[in-house]
C-alpha cells in the first residue's frame, strides 16, 4: 500500500476500524461571539456589504482561530476535519459580494486545515490524520422553483453549479485536501452538478481522491427538500463511485436512525452518518448532549450500520469525545454483496434485476408517438402536457419516456422546459425518466434537469 495514496490508506482503514469525522465549525465559531470587526479584518474593512455571519472568511481574517477549532477536534478524537467552507461556493459567496473569492478563501481553508493536520501528526504520530474539502450545497436550489407562481422557473443553472464547484474544487485540491465531501445534499440535481465538476478535475489532473456524499432528510417523511426518499437519493449518486455514502443535518440521532439502517442495508459503498445534536429549540440551538448522542451512535455502530461517524449542527468536540470512546473497538459494518441490477431513481427508486417482471414504460409524453402530445407541446400547453405524464403514471408506468424531436419545435428548450415542470410533480416525478432523442444536445439538456437516475 502506498502511504501517501488517500485512497488505499482510507479504504484499509474504513475495514479496519470506525473512523470519526470532526463536529460543528459553525457552532464552534459561534462561541466566539465575534464582531462585525473581527469578521473583516484589516483586508475587508472597507468591504461595502455586512460580513458577520461569513464564518469562511474566516480563514482569510481570522486563521488562527479556524486552526484552533480543527486541532480541538483532531484532540477530541477525530480522524478527519472537514475544510471550513461550507459556504465556500463563487454561488454562496454572492450574498457577500465575494464570489470572486472564492477559490482564495477554499486553498486557504485547505491548507489551514492541512497545517493542523500536520501539528496533530506531530503530537500524536500513531494514527493517520486527514482533511476533507466540504463542499456545500448552496444557497441555490436547480431542482426547486422559488417561485410559487412559476413552477417551471429556476435561479440557477445545472451548468452555473458545475462552474461553481469546479473553482471550489480545485482549490481544495491544489491546497492539499486527501479527499472530497459533497455534503448536505438536500436537492441531488446540485450534488450532480458538483460530482461532475469534480470528475472534469479528476479527468484533468489523471488521479482521483476519495469522495464522500452526504444527503439529508429533512423531516420525519423520510426524504430530502426535493422529495427524494433515502433509497432514490443513493441510486442517484452511485454512479459517481463514491468510498462513502451518508446522512447528515436537518436531524438528530434519534430521527436518522431508522434512515441510516435502511442506507446501510443498500449501500455497497461505506457508510456514514453526523447528525446534528438534537433538534433545534425555541432559541435554535441544540440540546443533545455528548453522553445522549454517543450512546445512541454507538448503538448504530453495535448493529452495523457504520463505517464513519461525526456531528454536525450544535455539536462540539465533547461530542466527538464521547462518539469516538463509543465506538472504539466495535468492528465497522462490512460492505454487503448486493445482486447487480439496475438501479434507477426519480423521486422513488426502481431496481430491475433479474428476479423482475416486465417493466411498463409510458410512451405517450414522445411527440414522435403521439400526435395529441405533440399538439400540446407545439402550442406551449405544457400543463396539459404535465397531465399526460400523470395518467401515464396513474396507469401503471414505472419509468416515462419523454421525446421532443420535432422539425417545428426548439427541442432543447422544450426539453428543459417539460423535465423542469415535471420535476414539480410529485405523482409524476416519483418514477425515473428516459431520455429520447436522436440528438446528443437535447439528450444533455434533459439530464441535466434529472436529479434521479434516468435513461437515455
């Protein structure tokens, strides 16, 4: 095994033992109870817009402090720290104004992240210590109209994600990350967006760094904002070959549990799970206790469901003291053999293997097989449109097949158009979509609005 490879020290160890990710930064920074002039510094004093609240910039205007918290973690037990730039985005900067810093603020986090991980090293050189680059999910949603009265409507694009991470990415990287985590995924066409901005960079550099992604379920409906059940949201990244697949945020342990057993009995890859310390109270903060939270995760660890284990929202490094005594010594969850079948999603999944009967395909959303939905489409009547695809689902069709190839219509833009209204519709979203078209730039245009695993 190579000692510097990411890879192969990440894999070995992730069989061998439970690893622990760090817990909060927000929550650590937050106790600091800085000013507004401390958030700026002397570099940002002028800066035209308010900047408390920025906890990245941070690691431009206060670097000593973000070092502090990652070796208080590194103290408390972790094995990995995540980069402090959750909001780290050229996207999420633009609320500050600060999108042109974006790729400075990520290499500077990594390489404070790094450093620490070095001074953690030298005190204790017994275990490996690792960074992670944090990848957010934006302030932005591609999935998600923001607008009641235009369902059809987004904010941003697929390809504006791609360029967003794209910088952030390479930044981690060139600041010396040993691995990616798309984390808090609570639209998957966003996170699809990052994964492909992050192999265009593994394409360009001819290596590839471990890569982490973390969904989270916002309620006790047991799905993401977008409406995608636990099951469906990992169909939908598998593809990207992640080492582990996980849950975090939005919840408590108690209410992930059930979430992360089901995950751990689908996922070939690892699994992980750092919640946040309770649900936020009146005052929105979290009152899980460290001794509450470790019990509850070193449960899971006991039943097998975890391979990496952390905190997230309201947790400190208490927390991640008493999580990693909790799980010290348990054996990691074993990866399972899964039978190969193929795995589609839309908001719901679709496995067909061998054992499956024949799987109903709607074909009536094909302008080329249905003059009546070829007539709606031509007259911008897409809401008629939308009510085709329904009765096709109503009818017992497991995956919709949707076409625009007409001479008369613009088949990219009605493409876009009809995927990103039936993204809206729960009843007709809920079943994956295939992709059909003669031309590879509608077939692009489509998959682009596809936060489920389709077919082209």
């Amino acid at each position: 095994m190579n000692p510097t490879d990411p890879n192969a020290n990440l894999n070995a160890l992730l069989a061998r033992r439970m690893l622990v990710l760090d817990g909060a930064m927000g929550t650590m920074i937050q106790r600091e109870r800085l000013t507004e002039e401390q958030f700026r510094g002397e570099r940002f004093r002028d800066w035209p817009r308010e900047l408390r609240g920025n906890n990245d910039l941070l690691v431009l205007t206060q670097p000593a402090l973000v070092r502090r918290i990652h070796l208080d973690y590194f103290e408390a037990g972790a094995d990995i720290v995540e980069t402090n730039t959750f909001n780290s985005t050229p996207v999420s900067l633009a609320d500050y104004g600060m999108e042109a810093l974006a790729y400075d603020i990520n290499l500077a986090a990594a390489r404070l992240a790094r450093d620490a991980a070095a001074e953690a090293q030298r005190r204790d050189p017994s275990r490996r210590r690792f960074v992670a680059g944090a990848l957010g999910p934006t302030s932005k949603t591609a999935s998600i109209s923001p607008d009641v009265n235009d369902p059809g409507f987004r904010n941003i694009s697929f390809d504006a994600l791609v360029v967003a991470y794209h910088e952030a990415a390479r930044a981690l990287l060139d600041g010396g990350v040993d691995l990616l985590l798309v984390e808090t995924v609570f639209d998957t066409l966003n996170a699809k967006a990052a994964l492909f901005a992050i192999e265009a960079l593994f394409d360009e550099r001819g290596s590839r760094l471990p890569l982490i992604v973390s969904g989270t379920i916002t309620d006790a409906s047991g799905r993401t904002l977008s409406g995608q059940t636990t099951e469906a949201f990992y169909n939908s990244v598998r593809h990207a070959r992640p080492l582990v697949v996980g849950l975090n945020c939005a919840l408590g342990a108690k209410e992930l549990r059930q979430y992360v057993e089901e995950l751990s009995a689908i996922a070939e890859t690892y699994v992980s799970c750092y919640p946040n310390a309770g649900l936020p109270n009146a005052f929105g903060e979290y009152d899980d206790t460290p001794e509450s939270m470790a019990q509850q995760m070193g449960e899971w660890a006991r039943a097998g469901f975890l391979n990496l284990v952390g905190g997230c929202c309201g947790t400190t490094p208490e927390h991640i003291r008493a999580i990693a005594a909790a799980v010290r010594g348990v054996p990691p969850r074993a990866l399972p053999e899964r039978p190969k079948m193929l795995r589609l999603s839309g908001l719901e999944p679709l496995n067909v293997g061998e054992g499956s009967l024949f799987v109903n395909i709607g074909e009536r959303t094909n302008v080329t097989g249905s003059k009546a939905f070829a007539r709606l489409i031509l007259a911008g009547n897409y809401a008629e449109a939308l009510s085709v695809a329904r009765q096709q689902v109503e009818n017992g069709a497991q995956i919709i097949d949707v076409n625009m190839d007409e001479a008369m219509l613009d088949s990219e833009s009605a493409m876009s158009t009809f995927l990103s209204l039936v993204a809206t519709e729960p009843d007709i979203a809920r079943v994956p979509v295939m992709v059909d078209s003669s031309k590879w730039s509608v077939i692009e245009a489509g998959l682009k609005c596809l936060q489920g695993k389709g077919i082209v």
